[in-house]
C-alpha cells in the first residue's frame, strides 16, 4: 500500500474533513481516503433509473413538457 503526505492544508479544510469523519465514524485518515475515492472513481449513475424519476417528476408538474420538446431545445442548443 502506497503512503503520501499532504501539506499546507487550510484550518477551515482540516476542520471540515474532521467534522465530516465524525458524522460517518470514520478515521481522518480513513475519511480522506473515502474523499479521494469519490473524486477519482465516481459512482457510475443508472441514466434509466434517473430518467423514470425525473419522468415522474415532470408527469406531476403543471404544464406539458413533452420527450419531444426536449429533443427539439436539446437540438437547438449551440
């Protein structure tokens, strides 16, 4: 396992970072490396799952937004 050090860090970060361990029960150390996990390998998102929520979403807002409006704003953006 490779080790780095980091330095120079802002008072507010550093607080930030210890506070936020807290809340998960994490180590500082065990907390930035959850951080720096997130940043580099990012969840990959279920775009069908997102889509059906958003769908619901919009089925209960007034109005009619339709599949076919957005495919025309989207093909009219430069």
């Amino acid at each position: 396992m490779k080790t780095i050090t980091l330095k120079n860090i802002p008072s507010p970060l550093h607080s930030a970072l210890k506070q936020r361990a807290r809340q998960h029960g994490r180590s500082l150390n065990k907390e930035a490396l959850a951080c720096l996990e997130m940043a580099v390998s990012p969840t990959p998102v279920d775009t069908d799952a997102m889509l059906h929520d958003i769908r619901a979403h919009r089925a209960g807002m007034p109005g009619r937004m339709s599949d076919r409006l957005i495919e025309m704003a989207n093909a009219n953006r430069p």
